[in-house]
C-alpha cells in the first residue's frame, strides 16, 4: 500500500480537516493588572482581534481573543505528505473580573506571544489597618 492511500484510510479528523486552531492562555493576576499570554506562533497583530464583548452596568464584561491561521496553499507540482500544523479560526472568551479598568487595557503580539494586560480600577495595594487589643 503507498502512502497516499494509507492517509487516505486516516479519519479526516486526525489528518486536521476537521481540526480548529486553539491557542493556549496563560493568566496570572498581580496587584496592579491581570495579564493573560497566549501562543500565537507565526501571527502578527494584524491577524488578531482582542475586543471587550457586553459592557455595560448589569452586564458581565467579557474578554475574546480571537483570529485565524490560514492553511497554507498548494503550488503546482506540490504533493502534501502530511499536515500537523492546525489551521482555522479561533476565539476564546474570558470573563473579566470587577474591578478592572477596560479602558485602560492594551494588547501586543512578540515573539509569537500575545499579551493582553488589563489593569485593575482599584489601589494596587492592600491596605493594612492594625487593630489594637482592648
């Protein structure tokens, strides 16, 4: 049996057809900001969209990242042999906690890595009150 028809007997899912792109996210909280870092291998800041989805008084603020990975396209002659490499849309959603100041978040992409900071509204430090014994 050649090649060909061995991956032809694969399930199109595990050969990426049917496969969407997820990037992975890291989020971390410090006293000033929460940050979240996603691997974006291979993208700019162009080919992604960071945007606040449902502001509003009663309603819960939420974070999307999201974008597209473009299969690369085949030249005359070309024969693929494999494809590993995800391609597709992505959007991922993440509530963003009170206390934020949204109009103040940024977003930048290097190194493959998009970063997103978006500062907290309230005193970067606790404030500690001692409390005397009686």
């Amino acid at each position: 049996m050649d090649f060909g028809t061995m991956m032809d007997r694969i399930p199109r899912l595990r050969r990426g057809w049917l496969f969407t792109y997820n990037t992975q996210v890291d989020w971390r909280e410090t006293y000033e900001a929460h940050i979240l870092k996603a691997d974006m291998p291979g993208f700019k800041e162009e080919d992604v969209r960071v945007q606040v989805l449902g502001s509003g008084l009663f309603r819960a603020q939420v974070l999307e990242i999201k974008g597209e990975r473009k299969k690369e396209e085949s030249k005359e002659g070309d024969t693929w042999l494999f494809t590993e490499r995800p391609s597709g849309d992505f959007s991922r959603k993440f509530k963003i906690p009170y206390g934020t100041n949204i109009r103040k978040m940024h977003a930048h992409v290097q190194d493959g890595v998009l970063t997103v900071e978006i500062p907290k509204s309230y005193s970067s430090k606790p404030i500690v009150t001692p409390i005397d014994f009686s």
